[in-house]
C-alpha cells in the first residue's frame, strides 16, 4: 500500500520552543510562536534568497549539502561558499531574526551515505564536527539532517548515537565560543514507523525529544510516479481508505510521545500528476496508464495553476481528503490550495504541534499559500 522509496523532496524544520529538562543552553526559545519553516532549492537560478519574502517565515532551509562519501567531512567548493555566504548574508539583512539552517542529504543523495557515516564513532565523529565548522563558517544559526530515510533497526540505533554526540557537540561549541548553541533538526518519515522493502523500523523518539530542536515530517509524496496505474492525493489529510495520511502521521508521532512542540508538519507547494485510463473517470484513485504532465509527474504549485488556466482545467476539491485536483482531459494533477493548507493549518493547531513548513519556497504563486498560511497561524 506505502509507496517504495519514493524520491522524494527533503524538508527540514526547526523549532525553537523546546528546552529539554538537561540543562540550561539548550535552544532557549520557549514558546516563541509556530515554527514556519521552507527550503529553498540551491540550484534554483531563477530565484535567488533575494526572492524570499522573509516576513512569512521563521526558518529557512537551504537545501542541500553531501558531504564527502568517504571522510564524512564536507567539502565547499568555491561557487558553492558564495552561495552559502549570499543566502546567509541576504536572509539576515531582511530578517535578522529568521533562522537559517543548511540541510543535508535530501532525496537524491539517499540513505546510503549516512548509514555508512553514523556506523561508527568516529565517522560520526568527523561528520558532526564538520556540520558545525560549516554552520559558523557561513553563518548559519542551525543544520538539519534529512536523511531519507534510515533504512534498518540498526540505522535508527545509530541515528540515535549520532543526534547524542551531536547535541554534546553543539552544546559544548556553544559553551567555548559563548555563542547560540546552533539548532538542530531532521526531515523524518510522515510518521515514526517506517515499513519500506518490507523492513519494519521506528525513530527514536526519545532521543529525537531529547536531542532535536524539531523534526520536519515529510507529509507528502504519499502517491506519485512509482505507482501510475491510479490517481491519488499525495499530501492527503485524511484517507478514508488507509493510514497513509498526514493526519495519521501526525498523530503517530504524538502517540509515540513526540513532544508536540518539536513536530513540524509538511506541507507540499507542489503537485502530482497522471495521465488519466479514461477521462470520464477522474476521481482520486481513477484508473491512470502514466505520469501526466511536469517533469517525472512533478510540477511546482506556480505551474499548475498556468497549466490549469492555459487548459481550462476542470478544478476539484476534495473533501474527503482536504486536497485539489485539476482535469484536462486526460491529463489530472493532484495539489494543494489555499484552501487545503488552510484546512490543515487549523488541523494542526488542534494538535498544538510545533508549525509547518513548505518544500519548496520557490513553488509557490505570488506567496498566495505561504501567506494564508502564515496568517492562518497568528498567535
Ligand atoms: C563515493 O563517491 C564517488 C564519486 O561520486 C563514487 O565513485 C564512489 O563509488 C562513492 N563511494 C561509495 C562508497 O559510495
Ligand atoms: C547574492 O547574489 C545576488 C545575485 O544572485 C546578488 O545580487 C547579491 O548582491 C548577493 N548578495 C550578497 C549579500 O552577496
Ligand atoms: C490503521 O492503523 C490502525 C492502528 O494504528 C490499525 O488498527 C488499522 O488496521 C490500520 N488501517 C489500515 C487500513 O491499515
């Protein structure tokens, strides 16, 4: 029923708001309001961080940084320190309290990297100190993992020791250098129990309590291209027939006795599409023959509403699931609208979780659904 390996987009989120009882120095921002959070794609030439309109954010992410497949330690090439150095600098000047976190991995680096480095100690060793290098080089206030996703029980074991050693680390930068102890997040699963390939695994929860400021769960991507014999909402809130919701997700999480104010729900600024078996059937869950438009059945939120005016798209949204989609013909495209992130938002303010963020920021239409967001969630 899940969708295998999808390759997905990577989130990550921040939360201020925790304060584990350790001790003091520990992200000391008790509740400073919701966590609104977005990535920005580096190789997005046409929208620099100049593009981003801070005012409706907290947390911006920039997305992503590998490190080395062998030392584990990152290696910033010229072209890419600009890069680092101008999203920085550039965010700062417009917002100087909005906190920027370089994420690492994503979807298309995947798992593999990150199972080898976290296997032992000193490889984990290397790694954290270099993340934290990087962080102060460049000036970020945080570094978010998205590791995507552990693929063992003994990958979560180890996902374990790694955000131990690393919030030691912080916390101990913090104190030599008298300076924030950098925040530290990951982009998870939608929810804590991972079933891929038939291997059952669970996040550590509480280490993730213990050592995170925030998680980013990916609340999307639960349909697409590996499965195009039928339409589906990928960012469904509820699912009248499974658990691959983002309601279920959330809820998950809560009920595995993740700290509400560390879940930071995802949200997707962009759509899934396929190619409809029959036009006359064009529910969600329609028999489909292939992708539909966009790039591997993607497209940006930007993009689907020009292809909805340019095809005079019949436009549909769903209750049941609390999402949209979009018919042309043969050609059907699932999403999410202001109305849907709306719905959600007050969904997640029942639950008094941490905030929401967006993959990707440069997905969006004029700010139109960053912005109901942001006004749907005003303390
Ligand atoms: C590390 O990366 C190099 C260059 O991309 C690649 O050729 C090599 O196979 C990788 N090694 C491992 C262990 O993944
Ligand atoms: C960042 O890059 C943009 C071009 O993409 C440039 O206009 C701007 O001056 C740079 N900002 C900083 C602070 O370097
Ligand atoms: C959904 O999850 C609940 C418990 O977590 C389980 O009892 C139920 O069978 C699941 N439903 C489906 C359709 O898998």
């Amino acid at each position: 029923m899940e969708y295998l390996n999808a390759p997905t987009l990577s989130l990550v989120i921040f939360s201020l708001a925790i304060c584990s009882s350790t001790s003091a120095m520990h992200s000391m921002h008790s509740s400073s309001g919701p966590n609104k959070g977005a990535y920005w794609p580096s190789w997005s030439i046409d929208f620099p961080p100049s593009a981003i309109d801070t005012t409706l954010f907290t947390h911006v992410y920039y997305a992503f940084l590998s490190p080395n497949n062998v030392t584990f330690k990152f290696e910033i090439d010229y072209p890419t320190a600009l890069s680092l150095k101008n999203f920085t600098t550039t965010l700062h000047k417009k917002k100087p309290s909005i906190k920027t976190l370089f994420s690492i991995g994503g979807a298309v680096e995947g798992p593999k990297i990150f199972s080898r480095m976290a296997l032992g100690h000193d490889s984990r060793k290397r790694f954290i100190l270099s993340t934290i290098e990087v962080a102060r080089k460049f000036d970020f206030d945080g570094v978010d993992l998205d590791w995507e996703f552990p693929e063992t029980p003994i990958d979560m074991v180890n996902f374990h020791h790694l955000l131990h050693e690393w919030r030691v680390a912080v916390k101990k930068e913090a104190r030599s250098t008298d300076r924030p102890q950098l925040l530290l997040s990951a982009a998870t699963y939608f929810k804590p129990e991972v079933t891929l390939d038939d291997v059952y695994r669970k996040y550590p929860v509480a280490s993730i309590n213990k050592n995170l400021d925030w998680i980013n769960a990916m609340c999307y991507d639960y349909r697409g291209s590996w499965d195009r014999t039928a339409t589906g909402a990928q960012a469904a809130l509820y699912d009248p027939h499974s658990n691959v919701s983002t309601s279920y997700g959330l809820q998950s999480w809560i009920k595995a006795k993740l700290q509400r104010e560390k879940l930071v729900m995802g949200l997707p600024l962009y759509g899934r599409t396929w190619q409809l078996k029959d036009p006359s059937l064009y529910g969600i869950g329609a028999p489909a023959v292939d992708v539909g438009p966009g790039i591997e059945g993607q497209m940006s939120y930007v993009d689907v509403e020009k292809f909805n005016a340019q095809n005079n798209a019949m436009v549909v949204f769903d209750l049941s699931t609390v999402s949209v989609y979009s018919v042309a013909g043969t050609s059907w495209i699932g999403y999410d609208d202001v109305r849907s992130v709306k719905l959600k938002i007050e969904y997640a303010r029942t639950l008094e979780i941490g905030g929401y963020f967006f993959w990707a920021v440069n997905g969006d239409q004029d700010w139109k659904i960053s912005r109901q967001a942001s006004e749907t969630w005003i303390v």
